[in-house]
C-alpha cells in the first residue's frame, strides 16, 4: 500500500480494475487513444490472482511507440 493516503483509492482493487477497463476500451482505437500512427496494434497482458482474482501486474505496449505501462 503506498504511503500517502491520497493515493489509496487509486491502487484499490476496483480502481485498478476499473483502469484495465479503460485500457481494453483505448486499445480499440489505438490511433484516437495514443495518437498512435494508423494499423498500429496494442499489446495487453494482465496476470490476476487465482484464488481472489485481483489484477497482480498489467503491461500494456502501443506498437511502434515508446507507449508502454507496467504495473505490478
């Protein structure tokens, strides 16, 4: 858990969840959402828990850009 307390509603569960949503619905439209060059493609991997299923790590890459995320 971060530190400062302001964060916390962020790093929750369903904020992250919430955020990998948004992140599928962006990849879509990769061109309208990272302003990224037509026909480029966009990498997601997520790993949950497999017992309570909330996201472990989530890593998205915008093909031919420097666009990337990694979470953990």
């Amino acid at each position: 858990m971060p530190k400062r307390r302001s964060t916390w509603d962020y790093w929750s569960v369903d904020a992250q969840l919430e955020i990998i949503g948004r992140e599928m619905e962006m990849a879509r439209e990769p061109e309208k959402a990272f302003n990224a060059p037509p026909g480029t493609r966009v990498i997601q991997r997520a790993e949950f828990d497999p017992t309570f299923g909330y996201p472990r790590k989530y890593q998205r890459i915008v093909l031919g850009t420097n666009q990337e995320i990694t979470g953990k």
